[in-house]
C-alpha cells in the first residue's frame, strides 16, 4: 500500500516536460532515458541505452526471469557472451529471491520503483532513468505550477552529496574498493574519491563539474580538457606529452575485449594495465 502511495507521486517525465520542455527533450536522448525499454522479439526487456552494450531479460514463468547469455556490444559492433555468464544458458533469477537481484536491475534502470503484478510481471513505473530518479517524486511541485521548494534539486548540494547521490546507481565511493579488477572501473564514484583532484580540491570537484546532467554522455575531449585547465591552468610536465588529458590522466581501461571504461581514478599512469595510477 504504501508503495502504490508513494509510486502516485511520481507524475513521470511527460508532465515536467510541459514546463521544462528543453531539459525533458534532451534528457529524452540520453543514456539515461534509454538505460531500459520493452524489447522485440526475443525477449521482454532490453537493458542499456547501447552506449557500451544492451542485454535482454525475459520472464520465463510466475517465478522466474531469465538474462538472455548473448549480449550486443557497441565497441566491436557485435553479439557476445553477456558479462558474468560462462554458459549459453542464460542465468535465472528468482522474482522474489532474498537478494532481489532482478528487481534490483529494474530498480536502477527505470524511475519511481517497480512493481511486481499478476503473474509475477515485473512493472517498472516509468522506463529508464527520467526526471524523478534524481529530483524525487514530483507530484506536488506540478499541483503548486512548478515554484522552488517542493522539488529536489541536486545543484545545491556539496561536491560530496552529488557524487553520493549519483553513486546510488553507479555506486557508491568505498563500494567494490577491489582495484586489480578491471570491471570495477565502471563504478566511477569508487575511483574518482581516491583522485588527489577529489581529495585536495576542497570539495569542488563532482560528477557535474564535467557531465551535464540532461545529456548523453559527451564525447568532446577538448571540453573534457577544459575543466582540468579550470584548475591546471598552466601544467609544467618534466616529460614531452602530445595527445590529450583524458587519454593519459583518466584511460580507457578495458574490462573485456568488448568493453571498456574510464579510470576515473585522475593520476599518473605507467604503461601496462591501466587499474590504478603509479606510486
Ligand atoms: C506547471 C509547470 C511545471 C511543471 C509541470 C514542473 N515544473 Fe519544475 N519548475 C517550474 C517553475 C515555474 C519552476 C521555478 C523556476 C524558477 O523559479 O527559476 C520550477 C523549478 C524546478 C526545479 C528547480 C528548483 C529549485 O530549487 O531551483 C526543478 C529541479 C524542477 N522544477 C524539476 C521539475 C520536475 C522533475 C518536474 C516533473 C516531476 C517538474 N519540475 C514539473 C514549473 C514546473
Ligand atoms: C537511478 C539510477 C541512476 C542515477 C541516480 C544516476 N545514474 Fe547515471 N546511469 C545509470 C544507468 C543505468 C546508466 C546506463 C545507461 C545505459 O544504458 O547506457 C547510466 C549512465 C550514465 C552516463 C552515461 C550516459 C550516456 O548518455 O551514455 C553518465 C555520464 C552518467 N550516468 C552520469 C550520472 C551522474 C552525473 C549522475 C548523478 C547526477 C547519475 N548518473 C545518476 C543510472 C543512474
Ligand atoms: C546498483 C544499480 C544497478 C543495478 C542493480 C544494475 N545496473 Fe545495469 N547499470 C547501472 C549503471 C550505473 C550502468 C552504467 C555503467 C557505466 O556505463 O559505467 C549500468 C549499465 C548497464 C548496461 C550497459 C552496459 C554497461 O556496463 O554500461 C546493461 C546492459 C545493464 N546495466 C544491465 C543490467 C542488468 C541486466 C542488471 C541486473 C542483472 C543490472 N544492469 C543491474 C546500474 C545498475
Ligand atoms: C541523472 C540525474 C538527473 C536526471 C535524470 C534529471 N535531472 Fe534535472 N538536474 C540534475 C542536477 C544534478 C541538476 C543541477 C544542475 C546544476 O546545477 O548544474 C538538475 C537541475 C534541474 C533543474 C534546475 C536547473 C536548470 O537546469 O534549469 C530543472 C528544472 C531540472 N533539473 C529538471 C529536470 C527534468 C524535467 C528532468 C527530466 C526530463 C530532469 N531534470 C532529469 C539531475 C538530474
Ligand atoms: C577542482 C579542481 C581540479 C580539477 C577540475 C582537476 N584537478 Fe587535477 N588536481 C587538483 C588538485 C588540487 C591536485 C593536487 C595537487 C597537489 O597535490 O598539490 C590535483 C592533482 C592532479 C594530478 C597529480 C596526481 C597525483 O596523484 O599526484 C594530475 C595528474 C591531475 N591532477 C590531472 C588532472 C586532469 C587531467 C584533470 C582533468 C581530467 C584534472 N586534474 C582536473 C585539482 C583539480
Ligand atoms: C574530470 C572530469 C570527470 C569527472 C569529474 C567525472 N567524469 Fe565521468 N567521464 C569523464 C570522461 C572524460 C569520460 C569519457 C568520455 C568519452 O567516452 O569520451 C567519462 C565517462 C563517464 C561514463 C561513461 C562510462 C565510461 O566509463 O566511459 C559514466 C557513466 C560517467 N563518466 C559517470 C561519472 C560519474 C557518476 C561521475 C561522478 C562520480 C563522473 N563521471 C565524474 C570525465 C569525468
Ligand atoms: C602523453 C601523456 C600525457 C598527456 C597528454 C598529459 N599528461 Fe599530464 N602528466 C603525464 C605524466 C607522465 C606526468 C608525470 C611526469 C611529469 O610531471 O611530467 C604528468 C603530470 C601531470 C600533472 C602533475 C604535475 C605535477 O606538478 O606534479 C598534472 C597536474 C597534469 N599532468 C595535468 C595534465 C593536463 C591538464 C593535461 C592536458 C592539458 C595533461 N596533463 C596531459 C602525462 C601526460
């Protein structure tokens, strides 16, 4: 019950976009708002936008869902073993498994919480990550007309707050501290607290000071470049560099022949894997 309450203020992204028409059409288009949608054929859901790679779900009767074994893969455009598998059969879950792990992958790939119904069908309340996942349920801010105080706004929170906010999904800074596996790259709150940028910059570095929040992920180094000039205006390197910041200070780590992510762990890095910065 108190579940139905509370998905009933979650109002979605087509009623905020009727004042914030320009945040909710770009948002429309980010990973985002695309991290999870119904699937064709083969399956009942598609999982990721496809910025790194889409997995399909399936239910396989009242009690079970079934990841499907062979996921799609942006980087080397083809289909694969799904991360974590070791077989082509799929793995089982258990809708109501103690760890609630499928559950848990609607939890952070759609908004205002999932319900299970008739049948044991999942039903998330609103596909994807949308409005409400970061700026909480908005009922009552869209009954006022809009207005500043019945609404979250991440903007005012500390450099600390907005990482720990993003980490509810992307994990959170302490969390699989386990730095020798290259799959734990992904979590970028995790690694980003350990950067001497993080830690000595007095609170002012966040996942903001570089990713728009309403946007698909930017992929312009120069940009990218810029906020580490807002800081290292003049760097005085002892070793001849070409190339850009990113490639050297934050590499690609690649976590299987298919993938791969930012270290966002700032540093200097040696040749060889690229986990952890030297020293
Ligand atoms: C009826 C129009 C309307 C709707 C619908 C609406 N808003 Fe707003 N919103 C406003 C107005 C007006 C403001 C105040 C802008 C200002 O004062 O600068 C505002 C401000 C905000 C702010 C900033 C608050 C602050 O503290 O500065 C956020 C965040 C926000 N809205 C998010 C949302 C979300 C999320 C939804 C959907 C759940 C939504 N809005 C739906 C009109 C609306
Ligand atoms: C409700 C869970 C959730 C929250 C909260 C969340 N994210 Fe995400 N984020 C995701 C998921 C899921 C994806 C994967 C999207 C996909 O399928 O490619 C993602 C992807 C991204 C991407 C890549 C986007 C793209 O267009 O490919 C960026 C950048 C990002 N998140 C930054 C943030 C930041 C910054 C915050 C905090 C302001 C945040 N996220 C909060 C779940 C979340
Ligand atoms: C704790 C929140 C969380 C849970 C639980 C979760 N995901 Fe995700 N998922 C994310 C975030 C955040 C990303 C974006 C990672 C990135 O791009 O760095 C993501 C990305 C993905 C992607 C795109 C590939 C990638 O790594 O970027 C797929 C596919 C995916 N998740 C499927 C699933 C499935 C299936 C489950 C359940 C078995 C699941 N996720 C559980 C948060 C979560
Ligand atoms: C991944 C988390 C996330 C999602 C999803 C998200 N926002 Fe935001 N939003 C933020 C953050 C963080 C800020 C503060 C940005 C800043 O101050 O730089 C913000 C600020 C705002 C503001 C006030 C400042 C401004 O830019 O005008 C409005 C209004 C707003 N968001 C509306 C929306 C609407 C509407 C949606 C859905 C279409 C949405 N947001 C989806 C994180 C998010
Ligand atoms: C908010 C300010 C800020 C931003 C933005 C920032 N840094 Fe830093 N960075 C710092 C501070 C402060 C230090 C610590 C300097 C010291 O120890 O005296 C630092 C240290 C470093 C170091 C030395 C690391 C070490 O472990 O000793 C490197 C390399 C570096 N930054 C590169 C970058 C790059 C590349 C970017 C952009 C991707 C960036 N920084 C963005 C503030 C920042
Ligand atoms: C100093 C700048 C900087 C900060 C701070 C930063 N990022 Fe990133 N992020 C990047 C860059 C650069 C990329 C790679 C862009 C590309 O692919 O060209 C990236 C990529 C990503 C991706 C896509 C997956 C990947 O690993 O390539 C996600 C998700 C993401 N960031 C989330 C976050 C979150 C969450 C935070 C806050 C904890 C954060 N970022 C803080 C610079 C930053
Ligand atoms: C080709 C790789 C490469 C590129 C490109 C590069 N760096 Fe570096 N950077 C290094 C190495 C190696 C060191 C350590 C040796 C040294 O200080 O020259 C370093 C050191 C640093 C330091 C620490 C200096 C100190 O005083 O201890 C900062 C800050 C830094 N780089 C920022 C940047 C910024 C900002 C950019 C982009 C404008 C950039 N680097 C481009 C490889 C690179």
């Amino acid at each position: 019950m108190a579940a139905c309450l509370l998905a009933q203020q979650y109002v979605g992204a087509g009623a905020c976009g009727r004042c914030h028409n320009s945040i909710a059409s770009s948002q429309e288009k980010s990973g985002h708002a695309r991290a999870l949608a119904p699937a064709d054929a083969r399956a009942d859901w598609e999982f990721g936008s496809g910025t790194h790679a889409k997995t399909w779900v399936k239910q396989l009767d009242e009690k079970h869902y079934l990841e499907l074994p062979q996921s799609w893969f942006r980087q080397t455009n083809r289909m694969g073993l799904t991360p974590g598998h070791t077989t082509q059969d799929g793995v089982r879950y258990r809708v109501f498994d103690p760890g609630a792990q499928i559950l848990r992958c609607f939890s952070c790939h759609s908004t205002g919480g999932p319900a299970v119904r008739e049948g044991g069908k999942i039903h998330p309340h609103e596909n994807g990550v949308r409005c409400e996942s970061c700026h909480g349920p908005g009922a009552a801010h869209v009954k006022a007309g809009g207005g500043k105080y019945n609404i979250e706004n991440p903007g005012q929170y500390q450099a600390t707050a907005i990482n720990e906010q993003c980490g509810n999904c992307h994990r959170q800074p302490g969390a699989d501290a386990r730095w020798d596996d290259p799959w734990n790259v992904r979590h970028q709150p995790v690694y980003l607290a350990e950067s001497a940028c993080f830690l000595k910059s007095g609170g002012k570095l966040s996942c903001l000071s570089c990713h728009q929040p309403h946007q698909a992920l930017s992929r312009d180094r120069g940009a990218y470049a810029a906020v580490c000039a807002s800081c290292h205006a003049q760097v005085q390197h002892r070793v001849k560099v070409s190339g850009d910041c990113i490639g050297c200070h934050m590499p690609a780590v690649a976590a299987s022949p298919d993938l791969s992510f930012t270290n966002h762990w700032i540093g200097i890095y040696s040749a060889g894997p690229k986990l952890r910065p030297r020293q």
